[in-house]
C-alpha cells in the first residue's frame, strides 16, 4: 500500500496488515497500530508521536534517529529492525524481540526491558542508564561502550556478550549469567553480582572495586590487572582464575575458593580470607601485608617470594588436612601443612645435577 504524507492520525490499525507499506511522511500520532503487521514498511519522516506499537511486527523496520521516547512496543517483534541512534528512553519494550537489531547509540535510558530478547543485537555505544532489563537475553550481544550504570540486570542471559569498557557502575546484575562473556577494562564498581555466574569470562582490568560479589562463580576467569578493592567475594568460586597483579587490597575472601589460581604479583594487603581454600594456588610475589588468614587452607600453595608471609601466623603444627568448615566454635589458624617454603627459584630451575638436596 502506499500512504504517503498521508494523514492516519488517531487511526485505528489494529491488527492491519501493512507489509512493506509505503508510509513516508505519514502523520501516525496517536494511532492504535496494536498487533499490526508492518514487515518492511517504510517508515521515512513519519511523525510517531504517541504511537501504540503494542504486539506488532516491525521486522527489519528501519526506524534509526527517530525520536520517540516512551514508545509503546511491549512485546513486539523488532527482529533485526534498525534504531542507530533512537531516542528511546523511557519506552515500554517489555517482552519485546529484539533479535539482531541495530541500536548502535540508541538511548534507551530508563527503558522497560524486562524479558526482552536481544540476542545478538549490536548495542555499541547505546545508552542504557537505570533501564530494566530483569531476565532479558543479551547472549552474544555487543555491548562494547555502553553505559549500564544503574541498570537492572538481574537474572539476565549476557552469555559470550561483548562488554569492552562498558559503564556498569552501581548496576543490579544478581543471579547474572556472564559466563564466557568479554569485560576488558569494564567498570563494574559497586556493582551487585551476588550469585553471578562469570565463570570463563574475560575480566582484565576491569574495575570491580567495592562491587559485591558474594557467592559468585568466578571459575576459570580472567582477572588480571583487575581492581577489586574492597570487593566483596563471600564464599566466591575462584578456582583456577588468573589473577595476577589484581588489586584485591582489603577484599572479604572470607571462605572462598581459590584452589588452582593464580595470584602472582597480586596484592592482598589487609585482605579477609578466613577460612579461604587456597590449595595449589600460585602466591608468587604476592603481597599480603596484614591479611587476616585466620583457618585459611594454603597446601601445596606455591609462595616463593610473598610478601609479609610471616603475618600470616602458620601454627606450629599443622591442622587437619580437611577444608575448614564454615561455622567454627573457634579460630583456627592457617593451614600450611605441605605448603612449598619460598625456595630461592621457582622449583622447576632450583636444582641441576650434583646440587645439594
């Protein structure tokens, strides 16, 4: 159909089917265009004001630059539709399907995204500021730049998404799934994590300092050079991360476990890690200056050149074998039993033959 310039404002369209519609200049303020098919429509220079999009198909709709703040699009399908650029902020896409949509600088502050399907969607550079995205799926969206500060994530799917240098600051992302995905340089302070899954994800130099990160799964994550001052890391699964030169200075690493991670040149001044596993953990130059120690599992840890080792106050007999458990009557001290000393070279080079034992 062609509409040109023409005038549909307050029209009632419901459930119309307008595939591939010529509606270019079409005035369309206030029109109830609820479940509506619009398929490739072209919508160029059209006035939106006000339009109830409620259900309707907007499939590959190029609607980039348009300004229409507190859209009404809850639950319609914006499958690869294109919004570089659209001001959204405020707009009702609760449920919306935005599969493979193009919202490059999109501002979409204070949106309603909750159960809203972005898979793969590009978001780089989008604003996203204090928006509801509760149990949206992101996997494999490109978030690269975007600024999430203050944003609700909770129990969102953010699977192998792309996050370089996004602005998380203070965000809501408990019960988040970021397992695979890729932070480098994110900002995440004060950030909620609480119950987060970022095992595999890439974390180098992200900034997580005083963020809460209690009983998340961090697995096999990359976190070197990462700032955790402060952090919050009660019970966290650590196992086999990489954390060299990570700022974790006076972070609660109160149980956690870091059994198989490496820690080399990580400082862990005034750090909390009672009652920590860290078995075969790497502790190379590490700094752990006043860390509280306290039940703390370090067999087999290999601690050639830590710093302040002598703080930790190792018992002089060695305590059970068995990872201390959680709730204790009292304080024990840190296990060192079959620790390695600090030899002075790492043991694969600190004998040849005919060296003394």
């Amino acid at each position: 159909a062609v509409l040109r310039e023409a005038n549909l404002r307050k029209a009632d369209l419901a459930g119309a089917s307008l595939v591939k519609a010529d509606l270019t200049r079409a005035v369309l303020s206030e029109a109830d265009i609820t479940g509506a098919v619009l398929t490739g429509v072209n919508l160029s220079g059209a006035v939106l004001e006000s339009v109830d999009f409620t259900r309707a198909v907007l499939q590959e709709v190029n609607l980039s630059g348009f300004q229409i703040p507190g859209a009404k699009l809850r639950q319609a399908d914006l499958t690869k539709a294109k919004l570089e650029g659209t001001n959204l902020s405020r707009a009702d896409l609760a449920g919306a399907n935005l599969h493979g949509a193009i919202m490059e600088r999109a501002v979409l502050d204070g949106a309603d995204l909750v159960g809203a399907v972005l898979v793969e969607a590009n978001l780089r550079g989008a604003q996203l500021v204090s928006a509801q995205l509760t149990q949206a799926d992101l996997s494999r969206a490109n978030l690269n730049n975007a600024a999430l500060h203050g944003a609700n994530l909770s129990s969102a799917i953010l699977e192998r998404a792309m996050l370089q240098s996004a602005n998380m600051t203070g965000a809501v992302l408990k019960e988040v799934n970021l397992s695979g995905a890729s932070l480098p340089s994110a900002q995440m302070s004060q950030a909620d994590l609480t119950r987060a899954n970022l095992s595999g994800a890439k974390l180098v130099r992200a900034n997580l300092s005083g963020a809460n990160l209690t009983d998340a799964v961090l697995e096999r994550a990359d976190l070197q050079s990462a700032n955790m001052t402060g952090a919050v890391l009660v019970q966290a699964d650590l196992t086999m991360a990489q954390l060299t030169s990570a700022q974790l200075g006076k972070a609660d690493l109160t149980r956690a476990n870091l059994s198989g991670a490496n820690l080399t040149r990580t400082n862990m001044a005034g750090a909390v890690l009672t009652s920590a596993l860290l078995e075969g953990a790497l502790l190379e130059r590490a700094v752990m200056e006043a860390a509280s120690m306290t039940g703390a599992v370090l067999r087999e840890a290999y601690m050639s050149g830590c710093q302040s080792a002598s703080a930790l106050n190792p018992s002089p007999t060695p305590t059970s074998s068995v990872r201390v458990p959680k709730t204790m009557d009292a304080p024990r001290p840190a296990d060192f039993s079959s620790s390695v000393p600090p030899p002075a070279s790492p043991p694969a080079l600190s004998s040849s033959p005919g060296s003394a034992p």
